[in-house]
C-alpha cells in the first residue's frame, strides 16, 4: 500500500481540487476505509461556494462507501477485506449527548450562545467528515469511533445500492420520522430533491395513505411518484397552499416536511398544518426565518416543529440497508451521473448547476 | 329562579359593563352552572381593549366555578346542586380532531389557509367560553357538552383552591407536559405571571431538578421561587441568556418554556436551548416571529418547538384538582385581590394595569 | 318504514337464529342505521357456543356497514340515506377513561376486583353492539353516541370493501401499531386467521422489512405472503421459535405480535422476542397464561407487552378506509363467502368449522 | 501502588470471602477506579447463595464510588485522583443494542432461545461487575468503556450521598419511568425494599398525586412514608387489592410497579391494574409468572407490562446525582450499618438476614 493518496480538498472559496495527501495512521479506535464509492451532497457544494467554512485543505465529502483496509487495535467483530459504508455523521456514541438521545449533537457544539450571530450556522456538531476531519472524496478514509460507526454491507446489494443511506436516504427517512405519522395520514413534502424523494418515499413507508410531494421542477415530480407521492403539485402550475386546503377539504394536512431550507417551503409547509399537526423541518436555512401569526395560529394550535440533523451509527446503517435489501425501497435509479475521482470537479461542476435532470452522481477513485 | 340574571358583557373596545340578560334554556347535552366564582383573564384584557375581537354583546370569561342549577335530559352522572368546574376550553370530544387527539381543537378551525392573514390570530376553535358563546363572568353559565366538561369539586376542597383549574393551571401545567421533561433536567421559564408561575411549578412537579425562572418582576420572581424554582433571574438585572448558559456549562437547557407571547422572550427560550432540546410556547403571540438562524442551529439542532391551547375536559379538571387534594401545590395563594360581580370593571382596572402586585383576582356573584 | 325487523338473536348456548324484533326508538344523541353488509366475527362464535355470555334475546354481531336510516334530534353534521359504518367498539368519547386516552374502555369495566375470578373474562367495557345491546346481525341497528360513532364511507368503496374495517382491519392494524414497528424492523406475527392477517399487513405497512407470518394453514400462509409477509413459517413443518432465531441471527425480533389467543402462541411470541422487543397481544385468551421465565429474562429483558381492544370511533373508521381507498390494502378478498341474513345459520355453520378455506363472510339483509 | 489488592470473592455457594487479588492492567479504553465505597445488593446475596451463578474466584459487586487512579490511553476528559461513579451496568454504548435504544442490553444476550430452559435467567447482558467480569467489593475495580461510563461525582456530595445511583435509584427511579405516570396519577408499588423506596420516590418526582407503598414491613412502610407515599398498606394487615380497589373507588391505578419480583407482588400489581393501565416490573423472578385470566381482562384491557434492567452510563449518574445534588431526595439514610471491605462476611450476613431494620450496608476498603 502507498503512502500517499489522491483527495478532492476544499482550496479557497470556488475552488475544490484533487491533491496528493498522506494516507492517515490509524488509532485504536479508528478504521481505515478503501473507498469505492462516493458522491457529492448539496452541503459540498456549499462548501465549494464558501457558504459553509471549512478550513483550507480538508478533504470533503461525508458519504462512504468502501473496504475495510485496516482495524484500529480496539476494534472488534470486523474484518479487514470487509465491504461496508459508515453514516455521513459518525457519532461518538459514548458522549453525553448520544447517551441522551442525540448522537449527532456530541455535547461540544456550544455555537448559539447569546453573543453568537457570528459563529453562523456552524452547528452539527456530530457532523465530522468533510468538516471537521478529512472526509470521503479521496481513496481512503480514517473512521473514528469505527466500532459504532461500521456498518457491513449486506450480501447482495451493489455500492449504487447503498450510496444513499450515509446521508440522503437516512435524513430523508429522519424528516419522515420526526412527522409523527400514523396511518391514514396526509403528508405534504416541500421541495423533491434527493433528501425530499427519500422523506416522500419514508413518508409512504410509514404509513401515510395521502402523501403530497411539492415542487417546481416536472422531472423530480415525475421521480416523485415513482418513490412514493399519491399526488404532485407543481409550485409553477397552482398556488400549492390553496391546492393542498381544497384536498384536504380546508382540513389541512396532518404533516408537512420541509426540506429544502427556505423561507417560502417552511412558510408554505406551516401554512397547511392542520392544528395538531407536525412541521418537520430538514432543511438548512441560510438566514432567519419568520413565523407568520396566522399560519402558526398565533401560538395555540397544538403545532409541532421539529428539526433534525441527519442520524449515523451502524444500527441506523443497518436498517437503512435493511430496506432496501428487502425490495421496500430501490434508490438505485438516484444515481443519474458517474464519474471517476479524478473528473471531481467536472461532477461539482454538473451537480451545482443541477443539470441534464441530474439526481445525485457517483464518484470512484481509480 | 329568576329569568334574568347579571351578566359582565363586551359592548366595544375599551367598555365591558354589567348587564341583564336572561337566563339561557338547558338542551338535553347542556347544563346550566350556577357560577359562585369566576376571575379575570389576560385573553379577557385583550377583549376589553379590542385587540382579540368578540361580538358585542357576548357575556365574557372562561374560568367557572359554582354549582349545577339544572342538567340536560341526556346528561346522566350528576346531581343539581353538586358543586363543579368547567375547563376554559369545552371539548366536543364526539370530533374528529378530539378522536385524533387534539380534542382543544375542534375540527372548525380554518382560518390559516393561504389568504388567510385577514383573520388575524383568531384560530382556538375549542375554546367557546365568552369566545364563541356566552360566557362565565355572570350569574349563570351554560355548559355545552356537560357529560365531557363538567368536573365535580372534590369534598374539602373550597372555590379559591379550585378557581386556577379551568384555565391557569392547566395551560401553565400543559407548557410542562409539553417540555418532554425527565429526572435531571433543566428547565428555564420565560415569564413569570399566573400562566408561567404554574409552568413553573409543573416543571418541579414532573421531575425537572434545576428549574429556572425568569421575569422583570421581583415579586413574581419571589413567587417563582415559592412555587418550584430553584434558580430566579431578573432580565433587569442581568443579560438572561448569557447567565443560564453559564449556568449550564455552556451547554443550554434541557428545555424551555415561553409563557408570555412575545418575540423577545420566544429568541430568548430559543437561545438557551440545547441541541436536541424542546421549547414549549405557551404565549399567546400578536405579530409574527422571527427565528434567529444561529439559535435554530440553522435548522440542524434536534430542536422541538411545541405550541399549545389549555386542555380541557372533565378528566383533565380531576387530575388538576387531585393535586391540590393531594398537597403538591397549594394555589390559593394566587388570589391576591377579591371584587363581586358588580364591581367588575373596578376588577378589569387593577387586574390590566397589573396594580398592587396582583396575580389573580376572585370575582363573585352576589 | 315497518315496525318490526329481522334479527340474529342468540337464545341459548348453541343456538342463534333469526326473529322477529321490534325496531327501536331514536333517542337524541342516537342514530338508526339500516343494514346493508355484515359478517361474523370469532367472537360471535364464542357467544353462539356460550363460551362467552350474553343475555338470551340478544341480537348478535358488531361489524355494521348501512344506511343512515333515521337520525337523533342532537346529531348534526349527517344526513338520512348517508352510507356509513360504525366500529365494532362504540365508544363513549365523554367518559373519563375516553378523555385519559382508553376510549375502548368506558371505566364501567370493574371486574378484576380481587374476587372476581366468577366474573370471568367478561371485560370489554366499551363492546356494546352484541354484548351489552343489540347488534348488528339485524336489518336495522340503534347506534349510540351516533355524534362520534357515525363514520361516513367514501365515494367509491362499496360494502365489501370497507367490512373489515369495524373490526377485523381495526383490531389487526392495532396490533401493528402496539408493536412499536420502527423502518427496518423485524416483526413475527403468529396466526394467520382475518385479524392475524391484518396485523400483517399493517406490520409491512408500518414500515417493517421483514414481516414473518406464521401459522398451520397452508392456504392461511398464502394469503399472508399476499398481504404483506415476507417469510411465512408453517408451525406443523418446523420449529417456529428455532427457524425465527436462525432468520434472526439469533437475535430476535424487534416485535411479535399475538394474534390467536393461546398459551402456545403467546409464548412463542415471547421466546423469540429481542431484549428490549415488544410483544403485542391481540387475542382473546380464555384460560391463565404462563410466562416461562428463560424467555422473559427474569423479567431483566427491557421486554414491552402490550394489550389491547379493538379501537373504535368515526375517526378511526376513516383513518382505515382512507387506507383503502388510497389503494395501499385491498382486503376484499377477504370476504370469501356470501350468505343472506335469513341463512345465518348456515354461515355461522361454515364459519365456526373454518371449512372451506373460509377467511371471512358476508351477510346481507334481504 | 500496590500490585496486589483485597476482593471479595465467590469462592463457592454459601462462601464469599476476602482475598488478594493482581491489580488489573488498563487497557486504552478503560480506567482503575480505586473504590471508596461500595455496598451489598440483593443480587450478590443470590450470588453468595448459589441461586445467581458466576465462575468461581470472580470478584463480587457492581455499585462503585472511588477515585480514578489510571487512565487508559484512549481516554479523555477525565483526570486522574478524580472522584467518580460508575453505574451498575456499564454499557458498550457502540453495540447494536445500545444504538436502538436498549443499552443495558448488549447484543450478546442469546439464551432465550427455544431450547433454552437450562440457560435459567441468566439474562442481564449489560451487566458486568461481578458477574463477568471482576466487581466493585475490592480496593480497585478496572471500568470497561470508561468513556462512556464514568461519572464525575458533583461538589459537594460525599460517597454515602451518591452510593445508591449506580444500582439502587436507577433501578428504582426506571421503574417509575417505565411506568407512564402522568400528572394526576394513582400509583401503587409493590414492596418496599432499597429499590422499591427508590420507585416510590421517583412515582413521586414524577407527578404521581396518589402514591401508595405496599410491603408486610412496618419499618420499610415507615420509610416509604418519608420518600413520597402519600398511603402505606401493610400485607399483614389487610387484603391490599381490596383497599387499593376501594382507594380508588374501584377504578384502579393508573400505574402498579412491582419491585420483589415474586408470583404474589407481579398478580397483585395485575390485579388493581385499571384498563388502559399500565404494571412497570423491576423484580428478578426466580420461576415461571402466571398471569390470571381476569385481571389480564382476557387480554383486552389496553394494559401495558414494562420490564427493565438498571440503565447505566454517565449521563444516567449524571442525572441522579442532580437530583440528590438539587435537594430533590435525601438517600443517605439509606444507609443504615457500616462495615470495611475486611469485615464483609459480617455485612453479607446481616444484610442477607434482614436483621436490624437493615436497608444497605455501606463496604469501604482500608
């Protein structure tokens, strides 16, 4: 094995390229991932842009697919030679945070204070690929906490049919999640990217019966349905508020996801909450959002809001893979566009500009 | 009995007087209660001015307690004469909203449709009681739904220990239960009038060990402390946010409860949230809200934000008596001022421009 | 309209048959609903063999899909002609128990003081049709609380299609939704008969991803695969609890459902359940149960049981039929045999003697 | 230091005794704890019987107060000379289990398979101390995952204070949370021991308003007086389901903790048990449970039966030690004799005995 590898490294704002970097020791409780496949997520492109700062030099991407090249000495119940992915957040499950609930909030994001409007929107605190250490755009990865963050590939299914559950398909599914569903429900999910096509089909999944995807683009409304929307509605073809009130008979919806990170979808998606219903929120905004007074029944209307970071660990892995290897979801079809590491920057550059109905792309060093 | 009885009505902003009104006619689903004491809400100052509009002519309050004078022919359990409260909100539980779980919500609420921002905050579709009908600040007072909202006043139990029940506790207790507090927790209380002093003492009473309370008033803050805070802080006094963040160590509280219904005391219960933390808003708001995008984490925090209407229902009227009977909290003490019926409007002065320390004020019928 | 109707009325143990019975009068919070569409339920059998008491005289059956024929003078909101079901349990929504969240129970239930082994298992407080009132094995039936019972059938659905849903569809999704059923779970359901059955299809429609139906019913298992299983397990042709482990990796399921009544099936249930699993409990159990200790784990397991009685209410009932109408479950096959109410006999004959491949009946009124 | 230390051993049933034993090695990701203060639990004198097996030789204990005297390499945030607990259970919080919520279980467990009757109840896969592994009746104990595990005692709050959080009060205060307490509740516990006072306590801290101790001890009812039952029944003195049947005006208790773990506690909490209610269990059984078909209500009463095992880690300590630390419940008497680690064949025999109004013993080493 070399010492060096090759890795997509954030430069300067607009600027991501491919640089030659030492392939990193591994601790006790670290992994050494091969990396065979990755992609490229809409917080990179971010990045890219200088919208969300990380520091010069650090390897992006936070959505692994590979081979275990080597086990820390504390790890146990893997094997080198092994396929697996780990999650996008890989949680240090012995914080106080994991052990209250939230493995992807480790206890040391103290952004929020009083004084912070400067720290921005740095949150995600468990969030550590790409952003606070090297991450998954090169040959190989260094997994920390690796006995709570491999997670083995199941016989049988391929790197494309995986690719999505370090991120994509676990937040989609967490947005579904974190709307309290029941059956019978109607749900409505505000904007059908990737993240928004896995809620819709989470949503189904659950057990909604009416479920409503929104967007403005025909082509992802179309993909809509494939995974899961009863009914589309096209934010440039009706006013999607009064559409979901007349399907609802002015009921309103029992859900609303939001996933985009806008005012307008978190507006709209608020604006058809029945009272009693849930807003569940997956979206990164970028600036503060405004409530209105009608739409949140001036505080009396048994809502709830509810924002996630996006769930990692090997168990959340494993059920994520569990569906799909049980013929309940195929996301295969998400993967629209391949290219090798090497083309990165021509894959950012299709991606950001999402063109030719791109979905998401696959990425695989040489 | 008479046919005509006094009753305090709402004739226009700024004049709510005493009047003659008859009597009402009982249904077979109704009761007719006997009111022997009732009190002044903030909701009913906010009629009085004119900002939360009501017909004119409606009998106003919400809070009753007295005696049943006569009993519907299909109300069955009860006997004339037995003493009883009813809760500010008046469930119809046969709707589909109370039979989905949200029985404060019934069902006719449509007002937060997309060109909805004409009708103002009007939502509290359960909420009946000097809203929708005639109300309890009169001699008598007909109870719809009487099998579901009338609650027998346990023995030894007089009408001040019970007169928080239909609507102050409640509301107070219900900003608690929607806290998803647990054993440890730590839970800051924006606002310290009669509404937050019960959250207060909810949050001590569901097992929250570092309650805080905050106000701008020192005598509320020393009630704050009587009723279950551990910790008071005066936001005259120092900069609150950046002293509960010192006070946990930088890592925010458990959860937050907003009892006011304003912007600055909504950012403030945001800003001092833990990641994976629930804020229960309780106040009434009157414009819209603006989220700050660093104390939402930017949307990525496990943040909760939970709104409610006050519970009602005679179950709910039981549990709240059975702890008073029970000793756990001794309310009484939040009848600081005593008016008979007549002299209401004298009530209404003291109680809106918060004179004389006042918390509550007992009114009652000659 | 005649004065009198035709009815299933149990005489004594071993017999029901059809008389001649007066029609009843409408009080104010009632309705009257013509049959159009109803079946036999295991229950109905109970009674019919005087394993289960009711009073002689009589009308069986709970499980009515009709007409609203004539209406009380309080309920509002439904027209005379309206196509509508009720379900098999009417609750009382204005009882305590219904407020506390235990509408099936109406808080009349009182049998299992420390005495009252003589009482039975006559539990089921709020079972009312063909237990404690007449039922719907009739031409008309009176249906109490109509407000909150009443549950319109959609356009488009006919009889056989929403038949299940009083009871069968009811009971069998409740005990999916007891399961505690996450994305990715494995659940066992053992027993495949109408309400086992159900239960399968809503573990699948819950999200599970490996749904494990067992039974000794070859045709049974078949139609399991149908309506949702993944594996089926034939109890006469292996050892459940072994092949469940071996599927397993030894681990368990997350949730089993019980869905017979047995002491074998309760047990398996338990033997093959995860520590930290749930097991739901459907049936009707007619003697005391053990639990063996090894597979409770001493009772150290974090082990969950769940109970619980058919959900009723106009809420519920259009939550399932929505689940029909939007084309996630078609249980019409279900219906597999069809009998004029005047033959009753003759299908309770087959019924009760499972013969002939029978899944459920249906029973129309002349 | 010292290589060797004292333990107390299992040398064989009947024979726990004082030997010296090698001071333990640390590996990256544990610590030694030098041990201050440990005590006796009902489980070791199982231990000492012979009725609970572990290999010979095995170093007894699981309820650790000290201080750390060696770090693992892999360990952070912590410093050496540090005061700290450990819980009971010392989960793998990177194990499946722990991710899917049921830490105290981890994965490993495996004998409740079909066949496995011989395995008896050796459940309890979380628990490791002086049972897998050597315990806490030592001078040093080595902790496992001490990341996750060690809990930083407070200021303020000595070793008597905090002894019963590893085990007792987290059993205890489980069995309050396992029991769906709500505002307003009636709660019964049956049994009065350490960890059934503990329950007692924690129905209280959570809202609990009617709480009602049951044990045949005058003395432990006395002391279940002083940490919140509102109502004691002695067993000797009257037929408890009666009078808790009459307490509650033959409607039952919202939630019945059973804290013994016999056939007689498990069928009388069942038996007061309302529908729709639920029996939290905490006790080790030592035999098979039989449930009587009426109290079960046949299996249609809604009733819910939780069981659990100690949850353990920081976070948990850290959290009851607030609540002692907050001044919510004083423990300390709870200790009623004191012994050092030398003379422990005299505490395990009086505290096995029962004699001398014994609650727990507290064990210091040298």
């Amino acid at each position: 094995m070399s010492k060096t590898m090759k890795a997509a490294v954030f430069v300067e704002p607009g600027r991501i390229e491919i640089r030659e970097k030492t392939i990193p020791d591994v601790g006790p409780n670290d992994a050494l991932m091969k990396i065979t496949t990755t992609t490229i997520c809409g917080t990179d492109v971010h990045i890219l842009k200088g919208e969300y700062p990380v520091a010069s030099g650090l390897t992006v991407g936070h959505e692994p697919v590979g081979i275990i090249e080597k086990l820390g000495s504390a790890v146990t119940g893997y094997r080198e030679g092994q396929r697996v992915i780990a999650g996008a957040i890989c949680p240090n499950f012995n914080s106080y945070a994991a052990q209250d609930g939230y493995p992807s909030q480790d206890g040391s994001y103290l952004m929020h204070s009083g004084q912070c409007g400067c720290h921005g929107y740095a949150a995600t605190a468990g969030w550590r690929f790409g952003n606070k250490i090297d991450g998954a755009q090169a040959e190989y990865l260094l997994v920390p906490d690796a006995q709570a963050n491999l997670a083995p590939i199941p016989d049988g299914l391929d790197d494309d049919q995986v690719l999505m559950c370090p991120d994509i398909m676990s937040t989609g599914f967490k947005g579904a999640e974190n709307a309290n569903i029941r059956i019978g429900d109607t749900v409505a999910i505000f904007a059908q990217g990737p993240i928004g096509l896995c809620a819709t089909a989470g949503a189904r999944l659950l057990g909604a019966t009416t479920v409503i995807g929104v967007d403005g683009n025909a082509h992802r409304l179309e993909m809509a349905r494939t995974w899961g929307a009863d009914v589309v509605l096209n934010i440039n073809e009706c006013d999607v508020v009064d559409e979901i009130m007349k399907l609802t008979q002015g009921k309103g919806v029992d859900s609303a996801i939001e996933a985009l990170g806008s005012q307008a979808t978190f507006e709209s998606a608020l604006r058809v909450l029945k009272p009693g219903g849930t807003l569940s929120s997956l979206g990164v905004y970028s600036s503060d959002l405004k409530i209105p007074l009608g739409a949140f029944a001036a505080g009396l209307g048994d809502h709830r809001i509810n924002t996630a970071l996006c769930p990692g660990g090997k168990e959340r892995m494993r059920r994520l893979m569990n569906v799909i290897q049980s013929n309940r979801l195929d996301l295969s079809a998400m993967v629209t566009h391949r290219f090798d590491l090497e083309n990165i920057v021509e894959a950012y550059d299709l991606f950001s500009h999402q063109r030719d109905n791109v979905l998401k792309v696959s990425v695989k060093p040489g």
